[in-house]
C-alpha cells in the first residue's frame, strides 16, 4: 500500500478515528493488525520474514539483559547475524554471486551457485536497522528489554514508519506505545502540516521530475549535456522530494494519533559542508551509522590518529552506500561522500581561517552551492542503471555535446518541473530561515495558515502526478 | 472535548473552502479552455465539437505531422481536417472518433497506425495521457468510458472541478497572455508543418512489439465502429527511417489482421522505397519533415482518390 494510494487513504480513514475510539488498552493491538494489514498489502508471505527477526530479536533482548559477560556478547552477536543474514540472503546474494562469477572467469573457473529470483522485501534494509538498534541498546544497557512481546512487534512494524523510516531507536518510540495518546488540536494540526506538505513533495515535485529524469536515465546516450545536466540537478530535487516526502507523511500519520518520531530531513539542500550536508539528510539511518559503526571504529583505532578517523569514514559511508542497494553504484556513491567528509575533516583549520577572510554571505552561499554541485554528481552514480551509463552519463556532461536546448516535448513538463522546485525552494527557505518552522504552514496568522492549504492543495490537484509510482526508498 | 469541536471547526472551514475553491478555479479553467484560439486543446475541441470535414484524419503525432489537409482536400476535392495529436494513442483517437460520429458522419476516415501502437507502457503512459479528455467528461457521456481508463478511482476524482484541467494548467497560463487570445491556429485544419532535416543514420526498429490486450481492443472497437457506422476507413502505416521488418513484428501484423478481418484497407508506407533511403525527407527518425509530407501527402491523395474511384 503506498502512500499516495487512495487505498492509503482510506485506511488512514479507518485506522486514525478507531485509534481513539478504543479503549487504552486494545489500541497496539489494532495498530499491530493494521501495521499487518499495511505490510501485507505488498507481498503477504514476506511477512514471515517479519515474523523469524521479531521472534529472534524479542528473545535476543530478554536472554541479553539476564546474562553477563560473554553470554551477553553472544546472543547480541545471534540477533546481528539473524538480522544482517536475512539483509544480506535477500539483498545482496546474487551482487555477490554475481561478483564471484565474475572474479572465478578471470581464473577460468565457473560458479556453479545459482542466482535466486525473487523480489526483495519492501522496506527491509529499513526495518532490520531498527530491530538491531533494539538489540545494541539493550546490549548497551541503554534499554530495559521489552517484554510485552505485542508492543516490541509493533516497534518494528509500527506502519507510518515501517517500510521506509525513520529508523527509530526503542528509547524513543517503545515508550511512547504505553502512553496514552489523545486527540489534540496541536498533534492534528502538525499532523496534517506534514502529510500535506508530504503530498506536495511526492505529487507535485517529485513524480513530476521523475518524468523527464526517468526519459533521460532510460537512454542517457540519446541526450545533450545540457538536458543531462538538467536531468541530474531535477534528479536531486526528486529524490530529495520523494523521500522527505514519505518521511513527513509518515511523521505526520503517527503526529495525529500522538506519536512523535524522528525527523529525518532538515532543509539539506542549505548545507554549507558535506558533512553538515550528513547531518540534514537522512538523519535517522545516518545517526545510526554513526552511532552503531563509526564511533565504535573511530574507538578501537584511536591509537591511529586521524587516520582512524578516515578509515571509519569510508568503511562507513562504503557500508551506508551499500544499505541503498546491491551494486558497485551504490558502494561508489557512498565512498564519494566519504572523500568529501573526509577531505572537510583534514582541512577543517584551513576552512575556518578562508571563511574568516571571506564575508560570510559569500563564503556560506559558494559553500553552499559547491556542496550541491557535488552532491549532485555523486547522485549520478546512484540513479544510473548501471556503471556503465554512470560514466557515459559524466562524461557526456562534461563533453558539452549537441543543442543547448533540446525541448521538443519536453518542454511542458521542465516548466511544470521548474515551478515545483521553486515552491519547494521557498518552502525549504522559509523553513531554513524560521528555525526549522514552514514561515507559511505555521504563521501566526490562521488567514496565512488557511491561505497555504488552499494553496497546497490546488497545486496538489492542477499539478500533481497522480497514480505516479512507488517511492525510491522502498525499494531498500 | 473542546479540541475534537475545534479539529472539526477548523477542518470543516478548510472543507469548505477548497470546495469553493475548487468549483471557482474548475469554472475559470473552463472558462478559458473551451475559448481557446490555436493549440492542442483548440484542435481536440475542434473535432469534438465543431469540425463538420468531409474526412477526418486520425493519428498520433505521425499524423499530425504527415498529412498535409489541403494536399490531401485538393486530391479528392473533399474537406479533410487532421486530428492526430502528439503523444496521444488509440484511446484518444478512438474517443474522438465516437464524439465526431455522435455529430455527424464523415465520408472517409484515415487511421495512422504506429509500428508500436499497441506497445505495453510499464509506467501506463498511454493510459496517462487520456488527461486531454478529462475537460470532456461531463458534457460529454461517449467519453467516459475512455475517461475512466486511467484508473480505479478515476470516477471520484473527477468530482473535483479542478481535476479535469490537472497538468493543463500550464496551456492555461500561456492563454492569460493577451496576444495569445487573438493568435490563430497554427496548424492547417490540424496539419503542423515540421522544417528541420534528420541528420542520424538508419538504426534497427528496437521497440519490443508485445501486444497491449486493452490497446488492441480499443483498435479494433474503432475499426468496428467505422465499419458499424458506415463510415469508409483506410489504415495506413506512414513512414519511419528505422529499419522495421513489419512482416515479423507482432503490432503491425495484430493491425493488418484486423484489418483483413473488418476489409479495412491498409496503405503501409513504414519502409516504402520513396522514404526508406532518403534522410532529407525526415525531421527525425520517426517523423517526415515540410518536405517529406509534402511526397507523402501527394502519394497517399492519389491512393484515397483511387480507393474511393473503385468503390
């Protein structure tokens, strides 16, 4: 069930009033059901997938909080291996496969495994990290173990944030289902803010882009380096708009019913560094690497200086590289911002003297833009359907081959394009500039606030891209 | 208590005004969409609603592009006015036909069938395109079943006023400019002149020719239709430089056999010697440019003038 379904919103429909209407008590049971419902819509048999790591993992918890020392260690490492084994049979066999094949033929040996044909898990790389983040802290004695075996299944599966994030943490959420929630004007009114900002970013921006990026990545050779060029800066815009927008949908879903979760995006377009740039986007799968990966590598290797630092860096941003996806694109994608972060990290005294011997207005926004440039580059590597276009792709770019403009068709949808990333700019800018607040969706004045709905929602109608596709991120 | 009275009193007054919001801006759209000068949108609403041409010519972009109306008039002393429409498929062009009929009844009907005509779209973007009918779909009721192909929930949401006109807003905008509520078609009776040469080289036809059950049925409801109507139809494949070899692809010979079924007959110019070796008649690979219609509209008048002699 996707979120920009009519099928989402009659659910959301049914689900949101019945959450109020039951008593206290009965509420994680019908949000467990419904979070079932919700998964199976996919593809119903992969909930058993759900079903083998949430037995493991509540079991995991219990036996990890009882024992001591090396038996501690041990059932924490059975969790990881059951989590990280179930991501990687569904994930990543065949790209393994497939690269053993390929490096047995340099030997003029054959691999006689077979490749497996099925369809990954939607959300599973998402909902693994979560369950893993419940083991550590437990394991960490950050956590008490859950032993309300209902309400530790709902963590995992809990629909608004279950098949693409936020990656919650069991300290913030696990809580949360014993309290009691109810219905408040100020949970609705953000609520709602952000599934209707949500819907404008998924409709309005980003299926709109995915028309003209998705013609261009399909035949990338059949393109000039100018409508390439456009292609990547709108595929940035997309991909930005498609996953800030599942994640507001989401926060906003389980905002009405009383759920605070955890912002996942923050105006990351504004970043004047790349590793500000980290800290904006995908804010709760990158805390996670950081907490769970880099820190404990930057420990152990503390003895090596800075190089421990750069080493956590790219194993890290390699790993985070390969979460997105099975393929040597993704892994290049992830070492590119590993390079950036790592070169911000060993000329972080020089920068700062240059952005004292600079105005800063101008400092800040050549900062700005050379960090977009980049991260639009590295996404390159990310939306190509292979490495082989990747590259085609760049060097194309930089070949400033053909007509500079190339319309024909096209030209409709890059006015449509152009209009929606402008809304969503200024939208963005207001919130960068209003301490994290939309200066329109909350004014002080409820005439502005209506204004920006009516607004939103006739955008929304006379521009949208209804029946557009699934989200990026489900796929992970 | 008082928040569940103040949810409802706010949200009612946001109910309220988008309600009327909707039904202002659905008016105002329509207002300047059916007012039109030139265009897309002023050349489907021609055929809807207006043309009373002796033939009608129906077709994507390829018929657009290559049928000249007063090269192909002049040949058989007729009016003819083209209805092809870029990036529209069978739906589009069968919907049009069952409005024009409802008016009256042309004397001959051309259809420009592509190589690809029945090519199953992944992402549904045939189906996607049906959006220029969705003005249509309440005053007009042979539309909807058309209308309503692009999904399951397509009724309820053509409750909204302003739906109709969703990704049209743009034309809309451009008609607000003063000059363009004086400027006059562009096109000839529906004919767009391309000026431009192909400069590529012949490449192998590589669409894969599976068939689209539901396009497949909707050609041959046209076809019927015609032949239910009494109305004389010719299919003609109109030229391609790509190298196809019609005789094996499954969507040229699923339109022939359909054809050959309904004694519909078929004129296939897609390899025809006149085009196949010369670029200079093509504004790209897909579509003849001034020139190369010219030839072609002068060669297929002859053929229609000869085909309605025989009758």
């Amino acid at each position: 069930m996707l979120f920009n379904s009519l099928h989402f919103v009659v659910f959301f429909l049914i689900v949101t009033p019945l959450y109020f209407i039951l008593p206290h008590k009965f509420r994680w049971i019908m949000l467990l059901i419904a979070s079932c419902y919700f998964y199976m819509t996919f593809i119903p048999i992969y909930i058993l997938i759900l079903i083998f790591t949430i037995i493991v993992d509540y079991f995991a918890g219990i036996w990890i909080e009882k024992s001591e020392g090396r038996e501690r260690k041990f059932y924490l490492i059975i969790s990881l291996v059951a989590n990280i084994g179930v991501l990687a049979f569904f994930k990543y066999f065949n790209f393994l496969n497939e690269n053993l094949t390929l490096l047995m033929s340099q030997f003029g040996l054959s691999n006689a495994v077979p490749y497996l044909k099925f369809i990954l898990p939607v959300g599973l790389s998402f909902h693994t990290f979560q369950a893993m983040s419940y083991t550590i802290e437990v394991y960490r004695g950050n956590q008490a173990a859950e032993r309300h075996f209902g309400i530790y299944s709902l963590y995992v599966m809990f629909y608004p944030q279950l098949v693409a994030g936020p990656i919650e943490r069991p300290q913030n959420l696990l809580h949360q289902f014993y309290e009691k929630h109810p219905l408040t004007y100020e949970n609705f009114s953000i609520g709602f803010k952000m599934i209707l900002w949500g819907f404008f970013q998924k409709l309005v921006v980003a299926d709109r882009l995915s028309i003209f990026v998705s013609a261009v990545y399909q035949n990338p050779g059949a393109y000039s380096s100018s409508m390439l060029l456009v292609a990547i800066l709108f595929f940035a815009f997309q991909i930005y708009a498609d996953f800030a927008g599942y994640s507001n949908i989401a926060l906003g879903t389980a905002r009405i019913m009383g759920f605070k979760l955890m912002t996942n995006f923050n105006t990351p377009f504004f970043s004047t560094s790349v590793t500000e740039y980290w800290r904006r986007w995908h804010i709760s799968l990158n805390t996670w690497f950081s907490d769970y990966l880099f820190t404990p590598l930057m420990i152990a290797n503390r003895d090596w200086g800075k190089a421990a630092v750069i080493l956590a860096l790219m194993v890290t941003f390699g790993l985070s590289g390969l979460w997105h996806g099975a393929g040597w694109t993704y892994i290049m994608y992830g070492l590119l911002h590993g390079v950036a972060v790592s070169y911000e990290f060993l000329t972080k005294k020089f920068r700062k003297k240059l952005s004292k011997a600079i105005p800063p207005i101008i400092y800040n926004n050549v900062s700005m833009l050379l960090v977009f440039t980049y991260v639009c580059l590295t996404w390159v590597f990310f939306r190509a359907q292979s490495w082989g276009d990747a590259i085609m792709v760049l060097k194309r770019l930089f070949a400033f081959q053909g007509k500079f403009f190339v319309f024909d068709n096209n030209l409709g949808v890059i006015i449509y394009s152009l209009m929606a990333i402008a809304i969503l700019l200024v939208h963005d800018l207001s919130v960068h500039l209003n301490h994290g607040k939309s200066y329109f969706l909350y004014h002080k004045s409820a005439a502005v606030r209506m204004a920006t709905y009516c607004f939103i929602l006739v955008t929304i109608v006379l521009i949208g891209v209804f029946d557009g596709g699934q989200f990026i991120y489900f796929k992970f | 208590m008082a928040d569940y009275k103040l949810i409802i009193k706010r949200f009612g007054i946001l109910v309220i005004a988008m309600f009327l919001l909707d039904w202002g801006v659905g008016a105002v759209l329509k207002h300047f969409y059916f007012t039109k000068k030139n265009g897309a949108d002023y050349r489907t609403n021609h055929v809807i609603n207006k043309t009373k041409a002796d033939v009608l010519i129906f077709g994507s972009s390829k018929a657009a592009y290559h049928y000249d109306t007063k090269i192909i008039g002049d040949s058989l002393h007729l009016s003819v006015y083209n209805a092809g429409r870029d990036l529209s498929y069978i739906y589009y062009h069968y919907a049009l036909l069952e409005a024009a009929l409802k008016r009256y009844t042309p004397k001959l009907i051309v259809l420009d069938t592509r190589a690809n005509e029945f090519h199953m779209f992944k992402n549904g973007e045939d189906r996607d395109r049906i959006n220029v009918l969705l003005p249509y779909y309440d005053s007009h009721p042979e539309l909807r079943q058309v209308c309503l192909l692009r999904g399951p929930f397509e009724r309820y949401k053509l409750l909204s006023k302003m739906y109709p006109y969703n990704s049209l807003i743009l034309n809309e905008l451009v008609e607000l400019l003063p000059i363009a509520r004086y400027k006059k078609d562009d096109s000839q009776d529906g004919y767009i002149a391309k000026y431009g040469q192909f400069k590529g080289g012949l490449r192998p036809y590589t669409v894969r020719d599976a068939v689209d059950t539901t396009a497949a049925l909707y050609y041959k409801k046209f076809v019927e239709l015609c032949k239910l109507r009494k109305v004389p139809l010719v299919v003609a494949f109109s030229p391609i430089y790509q190298d196809i070899h019609a005789a094996a692809n499954r969507n040229v010979q699923y339109a022939m056999q359909v054809c050959k079924n309904n004694n519909v007959p078929v004129l296939n110019y897609l390899r025809d010697t006149t085009f196949a070796s010369k670029p200079q008649y093509f504004y790209d690979d897909l579509h003849l440019n001034r020139q190369g219609s010219v030839v072609y509209s002068s060669i297929i008048g002859g053929k229609l003038r000869q085909l309605s002699t025989h009758k």
